[in-house]
C-alpha cells in the first residue's frame, strides 16, 4: 500500500517494487537512442525515425526526458496522454465534426502519413520532510495528411439517398501540457495537491470533390486549467476522513468556414467556455466483516455557449444564440459492503439534488435524482466467482444539447438542441463468471448484460436537398441494449505457447424520426476472435489470429443490411543465435463491399536486427513488400451505410541504429 495512511484498511493494485540502489548507481547519467532512415513508395520521399532517452537519479533528484521524431507513421500523441488523471464529470465537448479520412480495423500506422515529434520531461525533488515536489511537462506537435473515398446511403422510406465524396485533409496539431505536484505521504496523513494545464491548437482543412464539391478549414484550439487537492485523515485504527476539491477552467472556441464550388462562403463559430468546482469529503469506518462509508458535497458549474451561423439563411433555423446553463449540485452517497465467508454484497444509494439557472426563455428548475446499485459476489472457489448486479437510474439532462440554434457542424450537416430541459432513466442487470487456474493455465471470463433506457425526448432525422439535419422532439422515445462477451485461454506446455478465444456480441434497439416518419432500427455486431502462440526451443516464437466481425442494420420494414470483415494476421520471430533476431508477419483482410462481393487485401512486414553488442544494435526492416495502396470497407451508421476506401502508406525501407550509453 503506497499510502502509508491506509496501511491495514485498504490493499492497493498497484505493484509495488522495492529498490535499493548502490551508491556507485546514484548520481549516474543513463541515455540511449535511435536514429533511423530509409524510403517511402507512398508517399514517395525520404523516411527518418529518431528517439533519445535520458535519465538521472539522485538521493534527492531524479529526472527523466524523452525527445522522439518521425515520418513513418508512428502516432506520439497517445504517448503523453495522462492515464491516471481523474475525469470531470462535465466536460466541454465541441459541437463541429469535421474530420480527416479514417480507416477502422487497420493498424493506424498503415495509413498515418505524418510528421510528428514529442518531448516529454519529468523532474522530482524530495524535500528534507519527505515530502515529494514533482514537475511534468509535455509538447506534441503532428502534421498529418489523409486521403479517401466514401459513399453514404441514407436509408428513406421514400428512397435512398447517395453521397459520393474524394476527400483530401491536411491537419497540424499543436499541444503543450504542464503538471505541478506537490505531495505528502505520512502515516496520520496523506497529502496530494496537482496543478495542471493543457493546451493544443488544432486547425485542418479538409478538399472534398464529388457530389457536393467543397473546401472545409476549422480551427479548433482547447485551453484547459485544473487543480486537484486530496487529503486523507486517519483518526485511531479503523476511521478515515477523505477530501477532495476540484477547479477546472475550460475554453473551447470553434470555427468552421466552408467554401462551396460556384457559391459564397459559409460557416459557424461557437464558443463555449466553463468553470467547474467540486468539493466532497467521505467517511470510511470498519467493524468486522462491514465497511460502512459515505460520500457527500458541492458541486458548481457556470457554463456559456454562443453560436452564430454565417453566410446562409434557411428557413426555420436560429442561426445566432447566446446561452448559460448554470447549476448548483449537493449529493450524498452512502455505501454498504458486507463480507461473510464466500459472499461479498455492496449497496450503493447516491442521491443528487440539483437547482439549474438558465438564460432566455428556458425557466429555473430544481431536480431530484436518486440511482440505487446492488453487488452479489459469489468466490465459489478460490479460483472461481460469479457476480450479479443490478441499477436504477435517473439522470440528468446533457446540458450540451439543450439550445436554440441550429449548429453547423460540417458543409451538409445541421444539429439543432432541445429548447426544454429533460431526463431519462433506465435500469440494466448483469451477470459475470470468472475462474482462474494459474497451475493448468487455464482462464475463463464472461459477462452479460442487459440495459433499458427511456427518454422525453426522441431523436430526428431530416434530408431536406443538399442539407441533412438532426435535432429532437419532444415525443417519448426508448432504447435496449444487450452486450455479451467472452475470453477462455489455456496454456499449451508441450509447444510452450498458447490457445484461447475472445467473442462479442452487440445489440441495440432505438428509434428516431425519419423524414417525419417514426422509424425504428436495430443494430448488431458479432466478433469472433480465436488465437494461438507457440515457441519452438527458445529460437523460434509464432503466433496466430482470426478475426471475423458481422453488423447488421436493420430498419423498420426495410430489409435487412448485413457485412462481413475477415482478419487473418500472424508473425514469426526467429532467434539463431543472441546476434541475431529475424521477424516476419503481416495480415489477411478479407471486407465485404456489398452484398456476394469483397474485397481482398495482404499486407506483409519483415525485420532483421543484429545485437552486435550490448550497448549497439542495427536493424533493417521492409514493411508493405506486396506495396498494398488502397483499403476498402463498409460500416453501418444509424440509418446509414458507409462504404469507404483509403489511402495506405506504401512499402517502406528503414535501417535503423540503436545506441546505449
């Protein structure tokens, strides 16, 4: 347990390892690298790849700093993406969807032609009390191109419409992030302060050729300041008191303009900014095999919106509109946990009341929401456990959909909000089996659940000419989801390796109105995944996968839409001698373009590396040899079918050079 406060009252799931280290390690200057070049067949040009890492630690001092470029399709951004940061619970969302091309069930690395680079630098000072001082700041910094082609069916009871688009994007991206700690771990009390700031700029103009012609350009910055403060109080053996407060400050301007072949430009502007503050505090007691605790506070959140809609007049829009949808939230959330032998129960029963402040026409209101779970574990044996639970809830109103105005939200498309607040509620059940052998190596782990949900207001979709618009009405609408999944995986001794499977299942019922007819649809989507992995001696490792996802659209009393996407991937690592180290893999994509016709699709990679010595290695590598250039594939939307190809990156050359200090 790495907070000392909680020793004896809490186990943590974090590994924990204990160094110590040598005095002759302390003080040490560690760095190494890679340097890499070679060639593009698409795009045609030169190749580079380069990564320094840098780290010093000592008795008071540690610092770590990684410098990474390149062209070869590598995406950096997800590696300075904080996964321990705790989430507001209200979070600024952008309302423009102008996007480049994309191509799911694709290694992104296939079709990312970029130009990034990333520094990341992290520094920690312990102070003479013990306490810890920390510093983290990250730049990321990303060019990146995309082609593609799509046509997209709307699916009408009075006859499909067809949108045949070429598109060509060309993106920058610019993000600077900082993170100031301060923290202090004794055994009476723990201590953690964090300021933080993250900033990007976004801008991406996006050609589209085709039924529509058209030049999109967004510029789309984020601005983001958060401080989180945590303190947990022990008093005597068994009773903790925790607080926590939380401030965000959040802007989100967007500007869309859009420049239509024979016509006047047009466009939107929204900008929305926030404040968000949540204070709780939560008492924990124990007595025996109980844990009583309860969770209570205030929260606040000042929210402003204003759009304007310009160079376009359409007949029953709002085309400009400025907006706050404010609230004051106190909740209460107690909870129960009882243990006896093999059975574990947990009962949770939050409570919010929340008074909102709006601007306009739309009056105060106050609300009550109550959101009951209950938890059943079974440990049947040591190795196996069934769990049952079940909620009920009623939620609040998403305040990002509440407005007048009808937003733009790329050249065809307009979203309009509900002019009145509403609720939904839904209720959702759910079974989970695990068991684990660690001995005969065997692993089994399943859920299914069940979920249905109802609302004031339906959703609507409208295809009037060139334009296409989604918004609500206030008529009662419902939906149903089923999701069931699967993963069972066994040892192998005899070829030192691995067999198992993974499967998915998908079901949503929901209902919109369609061309001013209620229209009901059913989405599915079936996954089947089983794989294997062996190792031949200690010089030869292989592995194995097969993929094979169904969907299914379903509308009303049209028939049925079905696809079919086959995955067949799979590598082989051959080690002759410590020296040398030969990879060879790729994958078979099998996709379904429409009905009896697919398209086929063989993608292959190799790589030869030689250890020449510990601190010098040298590699070569080749991927796309067969210099595959076009992926194609098909999707279901709502009431939609999506049939898209896009550019992949071409073969490529690399010899790459790693470096140890």
């Amino acid at each position: 347990q790495p907070m000392q406060v909680l020793r004896g009252l809490s186990f943590s799931d974090q590994a924990a390892i204990n160094l110590k280290m040598k005095n002759s390690a302390k003080a040490t200057f560690i760095a190494h690298g890679t340097l890499a070049g070679g060639w593009s067949d698409q795009p045609a040009g030169a190749l580079w790849n380069g990564e320094i890492f840098t780290m010093m630690v000592m008795g008071k001092y540690q610092m770590l700093t990684t410098f990474k470029g390149n062209n070869t399709g590598l995406d950096l951004s997800g590696q300075v993406f904080d996964f321990t940061a705790d989430r507001s619970s209200e979070e600024l969302t952008g309302y423009t969807s102008v996007g480049a091309p994309s191509t799911p069930n694709l290694a992104r690395k296939r079709s990312y032609f970029n130009r990034s680079w990333m520094v990341s630098s992290s520094h920690l000072w312990k102070t003479k009390k013990g306490s810890d001082i920390r510093l983290q700041l990250d730049y990321n910094n990303d060019r990146v191109t995309a082609q593609g082609m799509s046509a997209t069916t709307y699916f009408l009871e009075s006859g499909d419409k067809v949108i045949l688009e070429d598109r060509n994007s060309l993106s920058h991206r610019n993000a600077l992030k900082g993170k100031f700690i301060y923290e202090a771990n004794e055994k009476t009390y723990f201590l953690n302060n964090t300021l933080s700031a993250d900033l990007s700029w976004n801008d991406l103009r996006l050609n589209t050729t085709g039924s529509l012609p058209n030049v999109q350009s967004t510029r789309n910055p984020e601005y983001s300041v958060t401080n989180d403060l945590k303190i947990i109080k022990r008093f005597g053996k068994n009773r903790l008191i925790t607080f926590t407060s939380r401030n965000e400050w959040n802007s989100l301007p967007e500007h869309l303009t859009v420049s239509r072949d024979g016509g006047e430009a047009y466009g939107q502007q929204v900008k929305q900014y926030s404040f968000y503050t949540d204070e709780r505090a939560s008492y924990g007691l124990v007595l025996n095999r109980v844990l009583l605790s309860l969770e209570g506070g205030l929260t606040g959140y000042f929210r402003h919106l204003d759009t304007d809609l310009w160079g376009i007049e359409l007949e029953g829009i709002t085309g400009s509109e400025g907006l706050t949808t404010d609230y004051l939230r106190v909740y209460a959330s107690p909870r129960f946990e009882w243990s006896h032998r093999k059975v574990e129960l947990t009962l949770g029963l939050p409570v919010n009341f929340y008074t909102y402040f709006f601007s306009g026409a739309l009056a105060d209101r106050s609300e009550f929401f109550i959101s009951p779970s209950l938890s059943a574990k079974w440990k049947i044996t040591p190795r196996m456990s069934l769990r049952l639970s079940g909620s009920a809830r009623r939620s609040p109103a998403s305040l990002h959909n509440i407005h007048d105005a009808s937003i733009l939200t790329d050249y065809r498309t307009f979203n309009s909000g509900t002019d009145d607040y509403y609720t939904s509620s839904g209720q959702a059940v759910s079974i989970s089996y695990m068991f684990r052998n660690a001995r005969k190596g065997i692993f089994v782990n399943a859920l299914g659940r069940y979920s249905w949900n109802r609302s004031k207001f339906g959703s609507v979709q409208n295809i009037l000419g060139d334009y296409i618009f989604y918004s609500y009405t206030s008529q009662p609408s419902s939906s149903r989801g089923v999701l069931a999944y699967a993963n069972v995986s066994k040892t192998l001794d005899f070829m030192r390796g691995a067999i198992g499977v993974n499967t998915n299942y998908n079901r949503n019922e929901n209902n919109m109105w369609s061309q001013g007819l209620a229209t009901n649809y059913i989405n599915d989507s079936f996954s089947l995944a089983p794989h294997v992995n062996g190792n031949i001696s200690s010089f030869v490792n292989w592995n194995l996968r097969f993929t094979w996802r169904k969907e299914f659209l379903k509308i009303s009393e049209m028939p049925r839409q079905t696809t079919d996407n086959f995955i067949y991937s799979g590598s082989l690592t051959v080690t002759p001698c410590r020296l040398v180290t030969w990879t060879t893999g790729g994958e078979y994509y099998r996709n379904q373009i429409e009905a009896d016709s697919y398209k086929n699709m063989f993608m292959l990679d190799s790589k030869l590396t030689f250890n020449i010595t510990k601190r010098l290695e040298l590699s070569a590598s080749l991927t796309n040899i067969l210099n595959r250039k076009e992926y194609s594939y098909t999707s279901f939307g709502t009431l939609s079918q999506y049939e898209r190809s896009s550019r992949l990156r071409g073969r490529e050359f690399m010899i790459s050079v790693y470096l140890k200090k």
